[in-house]
C-alpha cells in the first residue's frame, strides 16, 4: 500500500534564522510502518503538496499549534477525494478533539508497535476514531533507527551545506516546566533508548552534525556520563538542550563532540552567569532561549534581563513570548484566570502574545520583544554570531580530524 506522510506548513518567527531543519516526528514514525508500505513524504514548508498523487492513505504529522488549522485543510482537500486521512504527532495529542472533526482516524502516542494493527483496521475498512495510547507507551527499547530516507535531502540546507539531523536518545521528562507540554505527552518519568542502540543510529547517519532533540539531557548522571562516553568515539559534533551542571558531566559531552546547548536563561541570577560560564569554560557555546512575559516580568525587569544576557556573552539568542498551549500549565492557569483572549491557533507561534500579561499590555510585551532582539543583535547581527558559532564546530572538527565539507546528498 501507498502512504502519503505529510508535514503542514507552519510560520517561523519573524526573527528566526531562514533555514529548516528535518523534521524529526515523521521520519521516526515512518520506521514504525511495516515493509510492505510505500512512504512518500511532503514537507510543505520546502515544496508544494501535490493533491493528484495517488494514495491508498494520508497521514498527517503535525509538531506545533501553529500547523493545526493548515493540517485540517489539508485533511479535508483529500477526504473530498474521497482519501482516508489520519493525523498524529505532538500538535495532535495537543488537539486531539478538534482534530477527529478533520480525521477518519488520531492517533495518540507513540506508534511503535501500533502501527500494524491500524493499518489492519484501515485494510479492513474497520478505521477506528481514536487510537489512544498517551497513557501506555511502548517498550522504549523498540524505538528504532528514524527513516532518514524519505527526506529530501537538498532541502535541508543553508547556502548549499547540510547543517543538521536530528537524533533523539530519551523520551519523556520528570520536569513539569510550566510552559511545557511534554509531561502531558510523554509522561514525568524518564526513558532513554538503550544506548547501544542510540550510538548505533548516531553512527549511521551520514552527517558529522547532530542535533540531539531529547527535552533535557540533564535528568539522570549515570547515563549521561554512559552516553557521552560512548559517543566520544564516533566523533560527532552536536548541539541539545541542557546538560547537567556538574563538571565530569561537561568535560565527558565536551570529549564527545558537545557544540553548543540551547539553555533557558530564566533570571540575573550569579547561578545563570555561573552555569553560562562552566559552558564556555569546557568549550561548549551557549544559545539563550528566553521567554518573555511570565507573572514575575515587568517592563524593567525584561530590559535589566536583557543587559543581563549581554554580560554573559552568550553566543546566541532566541526570543519567545509566552504562550499558552493547551495541556499545559500555563494554558490551565490563564484559561481559569480569563486571560486568555485568543484561541485562534494560527496566532499560537510564540511571538505573537495571545493572552493578557499581569503588569503590561498585551501590546508592551509585543513591543519589549521586539526590543529583545534588537537590543542583543545591536552589536553584531544574528548572522555573524551564528558564522561566529559555526566557526567553532569547524575548529572542533579540525582539530580531531573530522572535518570534510558536506554538501547535500543527492
């Protein structure tokens, strides 16, 4: 049978640097398929969908909140034609009811393992509603190598180079943060891959350069000093969310090829420049993710933050309102409060603000965003801090041999 995988068109911030990752959901659940299906994958935010391609099934992954209104478009232009469709992927799970309006099927979770008996169903012309299984997740031993296949690959590119793929090492996560939604989706309890099998698809993949897209890897020491100790050998280069802060912890990721960490910058606090400069100090660079208009933030409180993050040097920066998306803490509070005055999931992009801040206008914190990222890049723009960075990973792989310039694979 033939599937066509579809990934919706979302809006990247107006500030954000053009080029585009491969998306990480749809390749790893291609791998849960069976042999027998034909996979073509579309990722509309590169190249056009082309509605005449014959299908037997569409499934349609979506990340965000922002890709939710464009996926139901796209839903319901095939089951005009008279094509089942089949939606999954975290913005999904985040809007699940909505979502069987569009849908012959959801899907809830994780599909490894799942997959053969939907497709029976679907064979059987038995598709049911809802497959439910945020709440019994799969042996996370049976998570296997992600389907970089079907991507095309000359899309992923910036000015001619491959920058990244994506490799996740873990599910779930025992933080509750209260913007997040993964303890919603993937549940407070921690589980990484077996390692083995983690190294092995670092291994394979045809790119030096990794993204690992776990939520955080500082949420057990044991295994991350087992996994950076088995990566050091393969000589990757590669940037994560955080890592924990304890000194054998740093030296053993910067040993394995740490590049850089996106790291929340929260406060002022001596503990944030401190943890900053342990980063710096073991040679690994620091992009700042943070986000603006939490309860506790006022008009001088941002700026004082924003001076904050010039001090410490960060390599770079990404700035983000607050936004509430459901199944969140955040969401729950502000909902319950009232505050909340748009639910028009398009405006959903984290630079757009959607509910009333406590000790600003809704307007101010839009206009303190756009002071954030001037303010940061008034010196030295976006693009000479991200040449800046990119010079490191070169300089890293210099010096361990590694390097050989990659263009992209035909």
């Amino acid at each position: 049978m033939k599937l066509q995988l579809i990934y919706p068109k979302w809006p990247k911030l107006a500030r954000q640097t053009e080029f585009h990752l491969p998306p990480h959901g749809p390749v790893v659940f291609a791998a849960t398929l069976p042999k027998d299906v034909e996979v073509e994958f579309t990722d509309e935010n590169l190249e056009e969908i082309d509605f005449k391609t014959e299908a037997d099934l569409v499934a349609i992954s979506m990340m965000l909140t922002a890709q939710v209104k464009r996926g139901w478009q796209i839903a319901d232009i095939y089951r005009q034609k008279g094509i089942k469709v089949i939606f999954g992927g975290i913005a999904t799970m985040l809007h699940a009811e909505e979502t069987m309006a569009h849908a012959d099927a959801v899907f809830l979770g994780e599909a490894e393992g799942r997959m053969e008996e939907v497709l029976a169903d679907f064979k059987a012309g038995k598709l049911k509603p809802c497959y439910n299984y945020l709440n019994d997740p799969p042996d996370i031993a049976m998570v296997g190598t992600a389907r970089r296949d079907i991507l095309h690959d000359s899309l992923y590119t910036h000015k001619g180079l491959r920058m990244v793929d994506l490799v996740h090492a873990s599910r779930g996560c025992r933080f509750n943060c209260y913007p997040c939604a993964v303890a919603y989706l993937g549940g407070r309890k921690f589980r990484p891959r077996p390692i083995d099998k983690t190294i092995a698809e670092m291994a394979a993949i045809d790119n030096n350069r990794l993204f690992v897209v776990d939520n955080s890897l500082a949420q057990n020491s044991k295994w991350q000093r087992d996994l950076f100790r088995a990566m050091i050998p393969l000589k990757k280069k590669w940037c994560c969310h955080p890592i924990e802060d304890k000194p054998e912890i740093l030296d053993l990721a910067a040993q394995a090829g740490a590049w850089y960490v996106y790291q929340a910058v929260f406060d002022t606090s001596d503990y944030i420049r401190e943890r900053i400069k342990r980063y710096h100090d073991h040679g690994i660079g620091v992009e700042g993710t943070i986000l603006l208009g939490l309860d506790t933030h006022t008009e001088d409180s941002i700026r004082q933050l924003i001076d904050f993050l010039l001090e410490i040097e960060l390599d770079l920066a990404e700035f983000t309102v607050l936004t509430p998306f459901p199944h969140t803490k955040a969401f729950d509070e502000l909902h319950r409060q009232k505050r909340i005055f748009s639910y028009d999931w398009d405006q959903y992009t984290a630079d757009q603000v959607v509910y009333q801040p406590k000790n600003m206008s809704a307007e101010r914190l839009r206009e303190l965003l756009d002071y954030a990222w001037d303010s940061f890049y008034h010196e030295e723009s976006q693009s000479l801090k991200m040449a800046r960075l990119f010079q490191k990973v070169v300089r890293k792989e210099m010096a361990d041999g590694s390097f050989r310039p990659r263009r992209q694979r035909v």
